[in-house]
C-alpha cells in the first residue's frame, strides 16, 4: 500500500483498490493526484544522505585508537614476563592510560582551544602525538618507558576523540550528525 502526504493540517489518505470513497473518483483518478495536491515537505531532498568517506576514515582511525588501549588486556601474562612484573603491574598500565585520557586531555583541548587551532590541522597533532605514545610503547625495554608510551597515548586519545567528534558534525547534515558521531 502506498500513502500520500496531503497538505499540513490533513491526515495521511492511503491509495488501495477499492478505498477511494473519500477521494471522491474512481481508481485511477485516485492513484494520480496532482503536484499541488501534495505536501513538498514530503518529498525526498535530491541530494545525498550519505555519510561523507571523511566521517568513516575518522571512525575507522577511532577504531584502532580504541583497539590499542584494550591490547594491554589481552597480554597481560605476556608483557608481565617480558618486564619481569606482577600481572597486575601490567593491569596498572591500562589505568595510566585512562589517567592520561582524564587528566591530561582536557588540559590538551583546552589548550588547542586557547590557541585557535583549525580542527584538522590539530587533529594530525594529535595522531601524531597519539602515534609518538605508540612507538615509544611497542618499543619499551622497560615497564617505565612502556608506562610513559601509555600515557601519552591515553592523552592523545582523550583530546582525538573531542575534535574528531566535532569535525564529523561538521561533515554532514544537521539531521545526520547523531548518525555519524556515533
């Protein structure tokens, strides 16, 4: 069954065989109602609804920063006898990351904030940042160095995922921001 929109202050008219009483015609005079007849709120916009493939690299790139926070999980036992520490040494170093993300990135928004700094360009700052945390991380020879990587992961992370945010709000259209940002 197909519907029309009528003018605003009608209620919905659903075009069947055999309920065209009220439309005072017959079936095919139903089925052909004129332009004029019909509200153009209703139609569909001719331009895409898409989400642009920006919003989804910044999903995919939120993906993997998120992704390496929980690795340490599910190496625990591994990384414990590598650095020669308890396991929960290591559980510890998922908390120093969530620290960096609490403490330390607020304090980087803010200051990209106070700076002006264009959403893209600090972004790739924090990528970077985020990025420099990783290597120092994989590259550890202790459980300090692996601790700091953490950490600056964990802040980098925190202010990645404010700005990437707000530039995925400004990818798409109004009606289509809760989509992409979530």
């Amino acid at each position: 069954m197909s519907y029309i929109a009528p003018k605003s202050g009608s209620q919905d008219v659903p075009i069947a065989p055999g309920n065209h009483a009220e439309l005072g015609g017959s079936e095919t005079q139903a089925m052909t109602t004129s332009l004029s007849d019909v509200d153009s709120t209703a139609t569909h916009p001719t331009e895409p609804r898409t989400i642009p493939p920006a919003a989804w690299l910044l999903a995919v790139t939120t993906f993997a920063i998120i992704s390496s926070e929980f690795m340490v999980a599910g190496m625990l036992p591994t990384l414990a006898r590598a650095f020669q520490v308890s396991i929960g040494a290591i559980g510890f170093l998922i908390s120093l990351y969530a620290v960096g993300m609490a403490v330390g990135g607020p304090l980087v928004t803010a200051l990209l904030l106070h700076r002006k700094v264009p959403h893209k360009r600090g972004l790739v700052w924090l990528l970077a940042l985020f990025l420099g945390g990783s290597l120092i991380a994989a590259t550890a020879q202790g459980y300090t160095a692996m601790a700091l990587g953490g950490i600056i992961q964990g802040v980098a992370s925190a202010g990645y995922f404010g700005v990437a945010l707000t530039i995925c709000a400004e990818l798409v259209a109004p009606d289509r921001r809760g989509r992409a940002s979530s």
